[in-house]
C-alpha cells in the first residue's frame, strides 16, 4: 500500500482537488471583483458625474465588466469532484 501522500492514493487525490478547487474558487473570486471594479470605474462613476454622456465609452466598461464577470462563473466549470 502506497504512502498517504502518493499520488495515486484516494486521499491525495482528494487532497489535490480540494486544492485545485480552491484555486479555481480564487480565481473566479478575483474576475468577478474585477469586473466589479471596471464597472464602477469605467461606468458609474462617470455616469454620476456626467448624467448626459451616458451612451458615450462608458458603455464599453459596462460591457468589459458583464464579459469579465461571465468569464468567472465559466471558471466554475473546471471545479473537480472531491469524493
């Protein structure tokens, strides 16, 4: 029988999901508060400030951060099984 941290092992191999899912969990963490961040940046800070330039750039930010904030609820599709 095999040492625990092998990685053929169940144990291992549940250890290593566990840890891969985190990362991916992190990293969609991250994209979605970017896409936070563009979006209050780019969009509504300007649109405050100017009311009437509304369909100007400001626009593409909105855009960037819905495309940004998709992208990290696709990450969730690489999260492992850790059974």
């Amino acid at each position: 029988m095999g040492a625990p941290d092998d990685p053929g092992t169940a144990r291992a191999r549940k250890l290593a999901a566990k840890r891969a899912n985190e990362r991916i969990r992190l990293l969609a963490g991250f994209l979605n508060a970017l896409a936070i961040a563009v979006v209050g940046a780019g969009f509504i800070v300007p649109v405050i400030g100017q009311p009437d330039r509304l369909l100007s750039p400001n626009l593409a930010w909105l855009v960037l951060g819905s495309i940004l904030h998709l992208v990290a609820q696709g990450v969730f599709a690489f999260l492992r099984s850790e059974d």
